[in-house]
C-alpha cells in the first residue's frame, strides 16, 4: 500500500463473476482475515484493519478474528459504522482508496466512487498486489464442462440465444455481456465443477447479432463440448480474451449489461468506447427463471427421489433414536447424502447441509464441524436444510424434527411457522404480483406472537443450476420482479431462539396460473417438494380448518407420489407418520 | 404557439402547489378541454389535440371532449401511447414543446426535458399565454385565512418549526422551500377556504436557522392571523415574492425541497443559485402524518359525532325506504350532510360524496349529479362514502348498505370484501414494515375468488386537513414509507362489477404499539371509525371464528361509543342492527 500510495484498501467476498460462491482463487478476503464466512468486507489502512459482516455471521467471524488485529464491525447495529464512513474517518482528503476492479461489482464500484469523490478521497481501482502476496494462491479452476443435454434442458442453446438476442434488441442493444455463471451455464446447456456446490464453469459471454462467444480456457473444452459449442454455431476464445474482446467493440456500439453481475474492470473498459444500456434484471436470467416443461417435467421427478430419500433417511434416523444409538450432527449429513447419492441422475449437493441440534438449529447458517458436531438428544428438535444437484434438477428442503417429547411452546412456535408455510402455500394473487406482497402471510401468524426471522421467505431455484438465483424472491424487501407461471421458488418461514432451537419448513413452489376472470390472470403455487411434515410438532388447536385441509391433501399427495416407490414398510411408515390425531413416532414414550 | 414558436404544449392538471384538489384560477386543463376529472393531460399540436386520462374518467371524459375535436387517449389500455411518445411521433427533430413551468412539478418536468432532449426535441418552460386567452379567468383565490387554535392542533407553530429546522438541519441543508399548501397549514396552525374540501390558503413558506417566512396575499390576513404569526416569529411577505425570495438566497446554501411537490418554476430558480437537496418525503410531511395527543383525542372525539350523524342518516333512510317514499342519490347527499353539519365545529365536507345506487356504486369515482341521479329502490346496494372537516379531526368513511332482499352472490362479495377489510384491521407488524406488505391482507378473499381492486387500500388522513395524505400508504404499489406509531390511514377494500353494482367497505385506522419482544417493537391497528356495518349483506359461513370475534367486538365498541349520543329509539335500532344472526333490517319482508 505503500508504495503504491494507497491509503485504504477495500477487499470484497466476490469474484471476477460476483456469484454467491466463489472459487478458492478467490477468497482474497478468507485469505488474509481467516475469516470463511460467505458474506464479508475487510478494510485495511495503514494502521488499523475491520472486517465487516452481518448477523449470521458473528460468532464465527469474532472466533475467526482473534489475535489476527481485524476489529469486527457488525453490521446492522446502531453503533456501527458503514465501512464507507469508516474510511472516511480514517482518511485524510486527498488520500487515496485500493480496491481490485476486476472482482467488484460495478454497480457498487461506481457508488463507492461516488461517494468518495465528495468526501475529497481518491479512489483507484486496480490495486491488486495479491498475486505477489498470496503464497500458493490457487490457480483458477481448470475442471472439464460437459454438455447438459436437451433432454433435460427442454430447449437448445441455439434457441435460447435468439430468445436472449429478441430480448437484447428490446432493450435497443446490440450486443451483451454476461459475466454470471449461472447465467451462461443456462444459456448454452453447458455446466461444470468449478465452484462448489454450483455447477457451472469458469467462463464470460457475448451475445451479438454477429456472433455468440464464450471466453472459456481450454482446459475445460472437452472435444464433445468443442464440437457441440460449435454444432450450436457458438464461438469459443480464451477466458482471459474478454478483456481484448470487449475493447475492441466498435465505438458507439450499445452494450446491455446488469451492473450488479458484471465487474468493474470490464464495465470501465465497456464505458470507454460503448453506450452502456444498464439492467437490473439480465433477459437472459427472466427467461431462466422460467422453468420450460421438460424443467418442470425434471424438477417433479426429482421431488420424489429427494422425497424418498428424505424418508427413507428419518426412518432410519428414527430408528437410531428409539434404539438409544448416539447419532450427531455430521452422521446426519453423511446418512442423507448417502440415501441421495443413490438416486438417478445424482450429481451432488446443492448447498453445504445444515444439520443443527437444538441451540445449533438457531444459528440460520450453522455448518457442523468436527468441533461443534453435537449429539443428537432424544428431548429436542433437530433442523435439517440440505439439497442435492441432480441432472434433472436441484432440490432444497428444510424439515425440523421432534427427536423425542417436546415442550408445548416449541410445538406452538413450529405450528405458527407451519400456519406461515401454510399460508404462502395457499397465495392466490392476480398477474403482477411481486414477492413483497406476498411475503406477510409467511410471518403474520408470528408476527401476532411477537416473533419473526429476517431471512427470505423465499427464493429462486434454479434447474441443476444454482439452488439460489433470481431475479424473484419473496422477502420484506423490495424487488420488482413480478413472480410468473413457471418460475421456482422457495417457502421457508422460520424462527430462531438463540441459544435454544430453530424451526424452519421448506417446501419449493412453482407459480401456476389458475384462472382468467374478467379481472385479468390469477396465479398461485403448487409444491412441488414431497416430504412429510413431524406432524408431533403440530399444535392442532392452532390450525384453522383451511390449514388442517392443506396438511391433510398435502401429505395424502406426498403418500401417493412416494408410496409406489417405497418398501411395504417403509410405506407404512409414512402412513402412520402423516396421520394428524395419532403419529405413533414416540408411541412407546407417550405411555 | 406559432407566435413562440412552439410546435406542441402540454397542459396538466396540477397548480403552482402540485395539489390533488386545484383553485378554478388554475383549472387550465378543464378550461380548455372541457374535461373537470381531476387526473388528466392535454396536449396540442398544431392540427391536433388529445386528452390523456385513467380508466376512472374514461366515460366521463367521453361525453365531456364531444364535439371539441380532443381525442381521448386511455391512459393503461396496451394500445394507448404515453403522451410523450405521442409528441415524439408528431413532432421533427428540433422543435419545440411549451411547458408552463410555474404549474407543473419539478420531478416530472426534469424527466420530460430528459426523454425529449434524447430525440432531440426542445423544452420551453415558460409557455403560459392561458392568461392571454382565458376570458374572465378566476382570480387567486384571496379567502381569509384563520388560527387553528392549539387545543386542536396540540402543539404550537413555533415548535413545529423547530422540529422541521432540526431534520432540515439531518438532511445536511441550510433552507426549505415548501409550496405545498396542507404542509404549510400544517406547519403554522392556520387554516384557509382557497380549495374545495381542503381547509387550506394559498401560500408558500421558507424555513431557515435565520427566518421562517410565509408567503401570502395579505388580503388573507385577519388582524388576529397577522398577531398570531408575529407572536410565533414567522415573517410574513406577499404571496408573489416567493421568487424574488429565492433569487436572492446566497449562492451556495443547501436548500431542501422534495422535487415532486414543488413546481418547475421555483425549483429552476433555486437550481441557479443554490446546491438543491431532494427529499421524496419532507420531513414536515413525516412529522405532520405523526398525529399528537391532541389529534388522537381530537380525532376520537370526531369518530363520535361523525358515527352519530351517520346511524341517524342511516335510520332516516331505513325508514324512508320501508315507507316507499322516493330517495334519490342526491337526497342522499344532502341527509348526510344536513346530520353531520349538526355535529360540533363542523366545518364542511372533506370530499365530495359519493353516493352510489346500483351500477351507479361501481364507479369508483361517481359524482351523482341531477342528470344522473338515480331513485334508490328497495332491490339493492347502494355505496357511499363521505367524510367531513371538523375543528378536532377529518373524517372518511364508506358503508355499502342494502335497500332490500339481495341475491347471495351480493352477500358473498361483500363478505369477501369484509374479509379483507377485517384482516387488515387484524394486522400486527413489526416496526419498519411498509403498507405494500400489507396490502395483500385486505385483498386475499377477494384474490383466492378471482376478484381484485385497483385503488389502494389504505391512504394517509390529515387532521382537520387533506383527506387524503402522505407519506404513508397501503397499495399494490411500493412506497418506502414505514407505517409508524400515531399514523392514521384509512381501510377501504372493495369491488366493482362495471354495469352492476360496487361494493366498499372503510374505516379510519390508527397506527399503535402493541408489544416489544425480543424480536422488537410490534405495531397494529385500532379501529377509529364508529359505524355499524350492514349485516344483512354478510354470508357468515364464509367468515373464520376469528374474523366474527372482531366483527362483534367492533359492533359492540360502536354501540358503546355512540349509544349514550342517541336517543332510546336510536340506539335501539343499532342494538338490533349490530346482531350478526338476525338483524331486523327488513324482517317485514323475510316473513
């Protein structure tokens, strides 16, 4: 910093592609904290360093931090400071601001710019002395693409670009640029192993009357995917090619990018020659979110493997508990990756599993490790979140079991987040509704017991793609995107006692349209996730007739879907567990 | 326009205060079109001219443009063009558009240069030779302006001043500019006669560290106003010299306007001085939709007299109809008005009424006039909403009542509207939510039957003041505004079925604290409005045990509220009138 002169540095949790996870390459910000948390800001001046991060994440980040020197900031406190205005007050005028482009945002870049300029700082864009820094940093990721075929996609990438060109014209473009990987994964039915969890490949696009280029390394090109990309009239060039590519448009050509999804360092080199045409949403990611049939068609095959798996998982987890076995936190996540990994068409898990016990369950983004993984006790509730990466889908499910008798206060708070998860499930709501409206009836009946959970109620899912993507969501914030016939989205209402237990239910929804009256088009949801409810945990004098209908026709559908696929008894396990008045699973303790 | 050189105009509907309610001075728009709907843009070209307006006035519009060669453009049918891109179509690069600048608001004025500067078309906003051609055009409305002594208004001018100097002084700036006329009579106590229902006088005000200053034609001034703003340490300069005002503020100073409530004219006179600070929300807006201690008593007290008038309007018309004598909607009007003038410190109507029989109930707007009144006869529904100016408060209220036996598709809508109505009274929020994420409370019922409202469900009420106001809403649409503590907002779900008849259900409610936990403060709703709803027209199979609970618990408040203000004969009536299963109404014709 010194000999570069820069007074502070800014170093971000994103990535050249500004996804959610990032590959090893990456972590910059891990890196030099020690800090692994996904969300995370650290800002070094000469003399001081902070790391700035929200609620999930104190704990660990206070445990990460000690004895590094890093002060932890917590956002979303009164007393704390923007780690804007921090600089500000560290900084004298004139001085000067670090921060790495090409792994920024540019939409937060230019605000950041923007804000500094009139606080008399300087901000300069390509400090990046990482590279020399970082011993052993790891290379980008060189795995090997391979094609998803139309079988599962339901529409070639041929098709799909002329769907995104219609839409770049629209939008008085002539050419895009995508840097998102999800998005280009989408696009040309091509997915990968480089980030975790995610599968998609390193890689950025441009999309032009002209021609469609996708800036891979070579590495990966397999000669199936090299002679599918080009059967698909696709041009391929190096990854690090984008750069020279987009500095070579011709002036006053007009560029469509989102500016939140693409970095800083390509939209300066954009802004140097090009009409810059900004979106908030990319067309491409609206005509992802959009499940096409044989999607759907894949996305309800999926269900009834997970579902299966899901039972045949909490038959023998049951089992393991009324036979005194000692079962923790991470056989948990071992026995149902297992039970799923034997279904069709598995490819992985879509997110690290949450497997929490009691207090763990509290913690909204617990991750069980060797230290932490407790024992699961027959007196509690254990949450589990988990999903899997099939072919023909991505699944995310979350399911709070009794492990033994409960208290009735813990069956009353799991019934007014059942009521929430009931309630969204049964939204009917007229062509244009956007999540915001939506988001109300998953918290009102805990919002009148005074509780809440400030998370999403919802988001987009995406079709073996990533288990988080938009541009929809259901949450207490506002997003514009209307929630239309196709789109998948998460219901997942919760709440969480620190230092005692969480509760939350999952099920996915898809948006269907229900009927045309002389006040436009209706839409509502279908779930398409099929698991049962621990009906143990219901307090049924605190459902409403609708509510106990909906449990009742939901766990009659999920018998029927996942019955034919199941033992006899396993079968006669879900049979007796879906039944409201009488579920035997502690019969034995009840006496 | 050929004389300025001038190729198209636009004329709106707003006045130099941006008001919903204009002063006849500034009805341009109905002057020259022959249009009196209170939303709605003309535009003239050379051989052309067209009136822009909202499905509110569609009909309306159509008779009233007859034979003036304006052609209607409906405002949200797919095919209507905005009127901007009209221009666009009519107009060659490099002519011009006249804008009179003094009546139009700044926001919407910036964005106009912006779109046409981009198809290169110029913006005058100086064009006004209205005054040129209109004949015996009304005057500035010059009526005396009075005190709203502060037992009414709860808190003195000078400390509302204060208040407004401290958040001017949090929002960085050194001045405000404040041009819209509820706020200014908000601010300093007084209250005027300038606009049709809304007690307010034509005036603009400056408030700085230095002066607070209003502006205002001192024919408007009684020598006890002129005393009283002395006594407070307003100045007082004539209505006029607000730009001479502004042109002489000291280059540099930070003044705080909201550009949207402000006209083109001050804020481009502003713009060449001064560094203009814009707000959406002034924070005199925010403070004033805050109600006092006195407001809230004031209002209460206001539910009481107005609830009064209404039951005796209410038996007057029961009889009335039992007797088959002829009443028609504007006798309607008229009862209504007579019960409530009664009432103490009546002012006047804070709206026109509407009082809508039949079909006639399905426009949202009706305006019955002698032409269209219509007999009310005893088949079915008739619609009216209405509300009233008091010294102590302003009141809103819409009832739906049935003239006789009604089918049960009637009783099911109107149950369904009920339902709506009661689930948003039933709200509990935490603090910070906002009225979009409660909207779908009031439209659920009505959604789940392939039903729907257009306007909002709930708007801000002022007291002893506009009876619609900001900031504050509960809409399909996102307005970032809280709902906080002290707020009133009305509740007002509906539906209309064009040709048929029109359903609408509004009461007043008030923003209160109800717990803090350790999720944080929770709010919720109390009722104000006292007026027993027509439960000849409620399906009680389809209302929840929850929702009867609140439906009789809010008849029993009304009669216990109002019953010690009516006679014995009176509040036997409503006694009988507020029992769910077997309301007497019209037990003549049942047997």
């Amino acid at each position: 910093m010194q000999c570069e002169q820069v007074h502070a540095c800014i170093i971000p949790s994103t990535d050249p592609h500004i996804g959610e996870y990032t590959p090893a390459r990456w972590k910059t910000r891990s890196w030099i904290s020690g800090f692994t948390g996904s969300a995370g800001t650290v800002v070094i001046t000469k003399d001081k360093a902070g790391l700035w991060t929200d609620s999930r994440y104190f704990l660990q980040a206070e445990e990460q931090l000690k004895d590094t020197g890093i002060v932890l900031y917590k956002e979303g406190l009164p007393e704390t400071p923007a780690f804007s205005d921090w600089i500000v007050s560290e900084l004298s005028a004139g001085e000067s601001i670090g921060i790495e482009g090409d792994v920024y945002a540019a939409s937060d870049v230019k605000s950041l710019i923007e804000y500094f300029s009139g606080k008399n700082l300087n901000v300069r864009t390509d400090f990046a002395p990482y590279d020399l820094l970082w011993e052993n940093r790891p290379a980008i990721p060189a795995n090997p693409a391979f094609v998803l075929p139309e079988r599962f996609a339901g529409k070639s990438c041929r098709d799909k670009i002329k769907e995104v060109l219609a839409e770049v014209n629209k939008n008085q473009a002539d050419i895009t640029i995508i840097a998102a990987l999800d998005t280009i994964a989408w696009l040309f039915n091509i997915r990968g192993n480089d980030v975790e969890y995610n599968p998609v490949c390193v890689s950025y696009a441009a999309v032009s009357e002209k021609e469609t280029v996708l800036f891979i390394s070579p590495e990966k090109l397999t000669q199936e995917v090299s002679a599918y990309l080009q059967k698909e009239g696709v041009a391929v060039a190096e990854y690090e090619k984008i750069t020279d590519y987009i500095r070579r448009i011709p002036s006053g050509t007009k560029v469509l990018i989102n500016p939140a999804k693409v970095n800083y360092r390509l939209y300066s080199i954009l802004s140097e020659n090009c009409i810059i045409k900004e979106t908030t949403v990319h067309p491409a990611d609206s005509l992802k979110s959009i499940k096409n049939a044989t999607e759907i068609a894949g996305i309800r095959n999926v269900m009834k493997k997970d579902g299966v798996a899901m039972v045949k998982f909490l038959i023998d987890m049951e089992k393991a508990l009324k036979n005194n076995e000692t079962i923790t936190e991470l056989d948990i996540e071992e026995k149902l990756s297992t039970y799923r990994s034997g279904q069709d068409f598995y490819y992985g898990e879509s997110f690290k599993t949450i497997s929490g016990y009691g207090a763990h369950g509290a913690i909204v983004h617990y991750d069980a490790t060797p230290e932490s993984n407790a024992a699961v006790l027959p007196d509690g509730i254990l949450l589990i979140d988990s999903g899997a990466q099939y072919f023909d889908g991505t699944t995310d499910i979350t399911r709070t079991v009794s492990t033994g008798q409960v208290p009735e206060i813990i069956k009353r708070n799991f019934t007014y987040v059942l009521k929430g998860h009931i309630q969204l499930a049964l939204a009917v709501f007229p062509a244009g509704t956007v999540g915001m409206q939506l988001d109300v009836l998953a918290r009102h009946a805990l919002w009148k017991a005074g509780m809440n959970f400030l998370h999403g109620a919802g988001h987009g899912v995406g079709c073996f793609l990533n288990v988080h993507e938009g541009p929809q969501s259901i949450r207490m914030n506002y997003n514009p995107t209307p929630l239309e016939p196709g789109m998948i989205t998460s219901n997942e209402p919760g709440v969480y006692l620190a230092g005692e237990y969480g509760i939350r239910i999952e099920n996915l929804l898809l948006t269907v349209k229900v009927k045309t009256t002389d006040f436009g088009d209706f839409y509502a949801f279908e779930t398409l996730t099929l698991c049962p409810i621990d009906t143990c945990l219901i307090d049924c004098s605190l459902l409403s007739s609708e509510e106990i209908d909906w449990l009742n026709a939901y766990h009659q559908k999920v018998y029927d879907q996942l019955a034919p696929l199941l033992s006899i008894e396993e079968a006669k396990w879900l049979k007796e567990r879906i039944i409201l008045s009488s579920n035997p699973k502690f019969d034995d303790k009840h006496s």
